[in-house]
C-alpha cells in the first residue's frame, strides 16, 4: 500500500515524515521523497513477548512525501503522482504560533483543507474534460455501445463535480466501476487530515469541526507534532514512559495515527506467529483467507488447503495455543473464509 503526504508550508509534514520513517528530510525533490514506515500495533509486542521469536516484524507502509500545496487550480505536477497512491494524508495546520510562518497568512484549518481539497477536485475535472474530447472523437469515427455509456458516465461525473458533490456521492454502479477501471479519480482516494495542534489546544473541537465540514469524505486525527518530536528523542523507555505518564499520554499520537489511516483506506491487519518469527501483515477488508494467503507469498494462494485460524483475544487470553485448542476455539477454514481484524493465520497449501 502507498500513501502520499502533503500539505501546505510550513504544517509540520516534513516533521511527521521524519517521525515515521526516521529520516529527516532538508528538502523535498520535485517528485516527492519515497520512505517506508513501521506500523505501530502493540498486539504485534504482545505476540512477540507470548513466542519469543528470533524476529519480529511489524506491517510497514510505503510513504512519500510530497511537495508543498499550493493554489493551482489542478495544475500542480505533484497531482501525477498522487494518481497513483492508494490514499493521502493532508497535514494541517493549528497552532497558532505567531513566530512559525503560514504562507496564506493566518491559521484556518478549514481553508487549508478546502484548498487541498480543491485541487484533487480541479485535477479530476481537467482530466474528465480531456477524457471527454478523446471519446467525442473516437464516436465520430465508430460508434459503439461500450464507449456511448462511458461518455454518459463521464459527463454525469463531470457535472457532480462541478456541483461540488464529489465522485463518492455520484453512486456509480458496480457494472459503471467495470467500465471505468483505467480512471484514477484524485478525489475519490482516501484522505486522512492530521491535524497539527499544540499542546493543551482544544484538538478535539478543531478535528470535529472538520469532520463535519466534509460528511465523513475526511477522517482526522490530531496530533502535536513539536511534541511528538520529543517524545520520539526519548530512546530509555522507562523514561519515556515517565514523560507520557507525567503529560497525560496513553500513547504516542503516531500510534493513533497508524489506525485511522488503516480504517480511512479499508486495511487490516492480520498475524503470522511462531518460533522463528512473529510477523504482521497488511490486507484490504472482506479479503478472503486465500487473497490473505497471497500476501505471505503467491504459491501459498494457489495451492491453498485451509487455514489454521485463531483469535487474537483468545490467544492472550489463554496464554498458548495448545491451551486455545482444548478450549475449543481453534477453528479450520476454507476458501470462503473472510479473514477478520487481528486473526492469526497459519495457511495449509499445497507444494
């Protein structure tokens, strides 16, 4: 999964950039800067505390940050790029720092977003018109049902946009999908606002506020990205602890994070355990127990049997899992099973 990291100057992005994949960029290219970062899930501590694995991995996600937004109506070479991301995350910015710079001059977490917003809107709506032109030309020359009903689709999405109701909201059929499958629609991606805020602010109020403004189109998380930074500088975790423990932290916002981006792109995670290895996976909601198979390794997938599957509340719960099979609660199943948030799966196939 690939997710692109934008926003306006000076919103703090680089900072979360660095936090996440624990590179601090200078600059940003002009094609972006490509990282990697670690999920953060303490079920994945948990299991590795239960088989004292000789490695231990978390799911990770490919980052890229991108350069500064700005007002250009659809026309910034960033939008390219975002085309082919699996989902964006807009920093925002509000603390109000007088001293920090803010290239539209004050601090409006609504307007920052609206722009952002804006611009995936303006970049689709060129790309339609252009789509449009193409088709008008091809049904001059040959006329055919197929590409009748991709014009008809394209001019009704055109005018949904242009009302400002959005690709989402156009309901496109699942037989419509089928026909538009090439179509890489910016505003239809999932976005995720976080929300850069100080501590002690009301960042609840500020993420609400914008949680209403888009209809459930933007989830948002908030998080003190200065602070953050500090926590993050605490390698001795009895002190870190101390530190989150003395501010009132359960957890670092970074972990928060990780989840709401995961719900805002349909992910979850699912677990392999072991001896040798404890290992967390990443796969789309409602795949099924072969299409998770696919993700440990393709041969698994074709020659898919069954799968082992154990819940992971009752494996912490009942300490092993030769104490979760006496309970009866170890369970086979087949192709048709769709995996569940935090199975842990042990695939039987076929060499």
């Amino acid at each position: 999964m690939r997710l692109g990291m934008l926003g306006l100057q000076a919103a703090g992005k680089k900072t979360l950039f660095g936090l996440l994949t624990g590179t601090a960029p200078a600059a940003i290219p002009a094609g972006g800067l490509p990282g990697v970062f670690k999920v953060q899930d303490p079920r994945v501590n948990e299991l590795s505390r239960l088989y004292d694995p000789e490695k231990t991995t978390p799911a990770q996600m490919d980052l890229s940050l991108l350069p500064d937004v700005e007002k250009t109506q659809g026309k910034a070479p960033w939008l390219a790029d975002v085309r082919l991301l699996d989902g964006l995350a807009f920093v925002v910015r509000a603390f109000p720092d007088p001293t920090v710079f803010h290239p539209l001059g004050g601090v409006d977490p609504r307007r920052d977003a609206d722009l952002f917003l804006s611009e995936l809107t303006f970049a689709d709506v060129f790309f339609l018109e252009k789509r449009r032109e193409k088709l008008t030309d091809e049904l001059r020359s040959r006329r055919t049902p197929e590409k009748e009903k991709e014009l008809e689709v394209v001019d009704r999405l055109a005018k949904a946009l242009e009302d400002g109701a959005g690709i989402p909201s156009a309901a496109l059929s699942d037989a419509e999908r089928r026909l538009l499958s090439s179509y890489q629609f910016l505003s239809d991606k999932p976005v995720v606002a976080i929300v850069n805020v100080e501590h002690g602010q009301d960042a609840a109020a500020v993420a609400e506020a914008l949680e209403r403004s888009y209809g459930g189109r933007v989830a948002t998380v908030c998080c003190d990205l200065k602070l953050e930074a500090e926590i993050a500088s605490l390698t001795d975790s009895a002190e870190r602890k101390e530190f989150l423990d003395g501010m009132g932290i359960a957890e670092p916002a970074t972990a928060r994070l990780t989840r709401v981006l995961y719900d805002a792109m349909g992910l979850m995670s699912f677990f392999t355990v072991g001896a040798d290895e404890v290992r967390a996976w990443t796969v789309r909601k409602g795949a099924t127990a072969p299409q998770a198979a696919r993700v440990i390794h393709t041969d698994l997938e074709k020659g898919f049997i069954r799968a082992e599957v154990t819940k992971y509340a009752d494996l912490v719960s009942l300490g092993s899992e030769d104490a979760v099979a006496k309970a009866g609660k170890a369970m086979l199943k087949g192709k048709d099973y769709v995996v569940e948030e935090g199975d842990i799966l042990s695939i039987r196939a076929a060499n």
